[in-house]
C-alpha cells in the first residue's frame, strides 16, 4: 500500500535521534489566549501549592503526607494509620477521577493540572526564555562555543535553577514532615539536623535534575500515565487534535501563496509552517496524530490560531476535538462507558462520605497483654492483664478519660492512675486490669465490651477477649 505524501510514521520517541541520542527539544515561546487561561490556572495553583502546608484548620496542616509516621492530613482533617483505609479509598477515587477525565478529555490534566508541566513550563521554562532567549536565540547559544556570553548566561540560569529546586524542596519536605518541624530546624540552624539537610539536598538534587536536563523525558519516559493513553482513549475521546480532513483535502498541505484561491485548488488549510511542531515542548507534530508525547498542553493550538489568522483562513484547524468529530461531525455524548465510571465514582464518594461520617474522634484499641493468662482474686474474681492505646485524632486534648465494662458486671482498674489525658492529635498508652467476677463468664473465652468516657461522655467502644479457667463455663 503506498504511503500518502504528507503521512509519516514512527516507531520511536520523538526526543530520540536515529543513533539513539537524546534529540534536545528548543519549543518556541508560546502565547495566545488559551496559554494565557494556562498562566491564570498555574499561578493559582502554584500559590496553593506553596501555600497549603502553611495554612491550618483547627490547628491541623491543610495538606500533609507523613509517611514517616504514617500521619496524613487532607484538607484539615488528620487521618492515622488506623484510618489507612480512607486514605486507601481517597487514592482510588482520584485515580477513577483521573481516568474518567482522561476518556473524555484526554491529557488534560498533564496540560493543564500536573506540577511537573506547570514547573517547567511556566517557571523554569520562562526563566529560560529570559535568559537564553526564545527558540532561534537558544539553538544558537546552545551550537556557540564556550565563550563570555554562554558562560556567563549558563551559570545564571543554572544558579537560579539551583534555587528553585532547593525552595520546591522545602516545601516538598514540609508536605511530609509538617510545616511547623520545618520552621523549626530552619531555626535552629543546619547543621543541627543533618539527615534532614541531606535528604533537602537530595530532593533539590532530584528536582534539579528533572528540570534542568530530564524535563520533557518525565512525562514521556518516566510517568505511567502517559502510557495509559493508549488504553483510555478512544474515537471519541477529546483530545488535542489536527483536523486532517480540512488540513489535506484532496491535494494536501501546501505552502501559502498570496491571491490563491485554495479551495479551487484543493489544498488543504495546513500551510506546512511547522509553527506547531516549533512550539511544541515535547518536540512532536500534531498533524501526525495523537501520540504519547503529547500533554494536551494547547500550545499548538494558539500557534496555528494566529497562523490561520494571519492568512484569513478560519481558526481551529488545530482545537479540542474528538477523532469522531473530526470524521463524522459527531458531537461529544455521554457514552456508556462514561457512564460506568461515573456510576463507581459516585459509589466509591458515597461509601467515603459515609466512613468519614462514622469515624470516630477518638481510637480505642485493647489488647491482652502477650503470654500472660488469667489471675485468681478474692471473691471468685478473674483477672486479666491489658495494654491499650488511646488516640485523639482530634487538635484538642481529651480529658478525663476512663474506662468502664459495658458487657458484663466487672471492674477496670488502671495501672498508676484512675484517669488520663489524651493529648491533641496524640497517642496515651497504658497498662489496664480487668476484673469479672468467675459466674458472669458464659466460657474459658469471652468477648468484652469497653466503653471509653471522657468525664460522663462515651467518646468509643472497643472490645477484647478475656480468658478464664474451663471449669467455669
């Protein structure tokens, strides 16, 4: 089958020369009104970002991922690791959210949402263009000897590279440490927390990196999602798209000829100018199709918007649109298997909505103490030992907390002490005892009931098993 004019095909990442070399990509600056929607989002969140971990609710960080500790805040709500589950739960429901957005809308959220694209693109990118210039400049610089000029502009952008990267980093390091550990050490000097020193460097190391050399290979090379294009997306799927159908008519593309009536000619609207392969980040030509290169990121799309109307012919020939609507004219619906997902997504938030709901303040967990057996009393009285672990998920202290058998008649007695506090989004471990007089036991094993009360409030309940002698059963 002969291969039409215009139509190439590939069988490798475009960022990879035909000898295997990294083919480094120079986009050209990109502007126009959907970049400008762009630069509004990413302010946005890149203050919320910066901000999230300084900001508190009821004395909880806003965000936090404390991995070390197992501690995780979620919008001002602190979950332990008796709450794994939830977390569990929140991870699949933004995984389902993401693929529900990518079958209807593709990448939209490595354009438009992903920290990696608004890093690059809207800081360090633009860093770039200050410093080295736009696309013409930096191909040149980059071919120029190591003179003065390259010099001196490769040491400042890769100095103020250098800053960025230790700045993401400690805000990284607040995400999982908390903010207030962070301030801390930062007062109390660096070299008082070496190993938190060394893992900031190794994180600024890592973020450096990534932008200043891997960039684009992340979202190519090292993210899974990208890869799961192939298997989310379908002919009716939204994506960024070139309309070939208007784009090579019968003849194909062709360069602009001033006074040519194209239509009668039947050339196609692309005029071959490459602007959009010039301002594209990951280095690839839309009008071959989707590919995994691509992040939705628009930029082809303001870039061809000018070019057409610069040459008085209609925009969108680059746009947001489905293979569908491209060959049939097909609107966007609603389909079954949109449908699918949103039926799990409402069910997974609907059994989050009702766990968070049921969730307790305060988690109780008894334990009889290992190796150990039952104790005779006075007064026909079994005794069993317990170790228990009270924690408040709570930013204030419980007070006055104490323990009282709700299951059978009996006595809990704690060990140095008849009441405690429970400190805020702290833990309060202990030794118990509990007493049950022998003709209240139904075997050799029961299962009592705990209640836990903060003054005359029951704050939880838990249960454990208590051992007694076979002969009273």
């Amino acid at each position: 089958m002969e291969t039409p004019k215009n139509e190439k095909f590939r069988d490798s990442i475009g960022t990879v020369t035909k000898e295997g070399k990294r083919a480094w990509v120079f986009p050209k600056k990109p502007s126009g009104r959907l970049y400008e929607y762009r630069k509004y989002v990413s302010y946005v969140l890149l203050i919320f970002l910066f901000a999230a971990p300084f900001v508190k609710i009821n004395g909880n960080q806003f965000l936090m991922f404390n991995v070390l500790e197992r501690r995780f805040n979620i919008f001002g709500f602190p979950f332990w690791p008796q709450d794994f589950h939830l977390f569990v739960i929140m991870m699949i429901i933004g995984v389902v959210f993401v693929i529900f957005f990518t079958v209807a809308f593709g990448r939209i959220f490595c354009g438009w949402i992903c920290p990696q694209t608004i890093f690059m693109e809207m800081v360090f990118r633009r860093i770039e263009y200050w410093i080295d210039g736009d696309r013409g400049k930096q191909i040149r610089l980059d071919k120029m000897p190591w003179n003065a000029e390259k010099i001196r502009k490769r040491v400042l952008k890769w100095t103020i590279f250098f800053i960025i990267s230790f700045l993401i980093a400690n805000v990284f390091l607040a995400y999982l440490i908390g903010s207030d550990r962070l301030i801390q050490y930062i007062l109390d000097g660096p070299f008082s927390h070496l190993s938190t020193l060394i893992s900031l460097l190794i994180f600024t190391g890592v973020f450096y990196f990534i932008f200043a050399w891997f960039r684009e290979q992340v979202c190519i090379i090292a993210c899974p999602y990208g890869r799961l294009q192939g298997v989310l997306l379908d002919n009716k799927s939204i994506v960024v798209a070139y309309d070939h159908k208007r784009g090579e008519k019968e003849v194909g593309r062709a360069k602009f000829k001033k006074n040519e009536d194209r239509e009668a000619s039947g050339k196609g609207d692309c005029i071959d100018c490459f602007q959009c392969v010039h301002v594209c980040p990951t280095g690839i030509d839309i009008r071959n199709g989707t590919q995994l290169e691509c992040v939705n990121c628009t930029a082809c799309i303001d870039a061809c918007d000018s070019i057409m109307e610069a040459v008085n012919l209609p925009k969108g020939l680059i746009r947001y649109a489905s293979e569908d609507n491209i060959e049939k004219k097909a609107k966007f619906k609603f389909t079954p298997r949109l449908k699918g997902y949103t039926a799990v997504l409402f069910i997974l938030v609907a059994v989050l909505s009702g766990m968070l709901f049921l969730r307790n303040d305060v988690e109780a967990r008894i334990l009889r103490l290992p190796g150990q057996l039952y104790e005779h009393k006075d007064n026909n009285m079994i005794s069993n030992v317990y170790t228990f672990k009270l924690v408040n998920k709570t930013s204030a202290a419980i007070e006055g907390v104490r323990f009282e058998l709700l299951s059978h008649k009996g006595e809990v007695k704690l060990v140095a002490h008849d009441e405690f506090v429970v400190p805020p989004q702290g833990l309060s471990e202990g030794t118990l005892f509990i007493e049950i007089n022998a003709s209240a036991l139904t075997g050799d094993k029961d299962r009592v009931e705990i209640g836990v009360y903060s003054g005359d409030r029951l704050v939880e309940t838990t249960t454990a098993a208590f051992l007694g002698p076979r002969s009273y059963k």
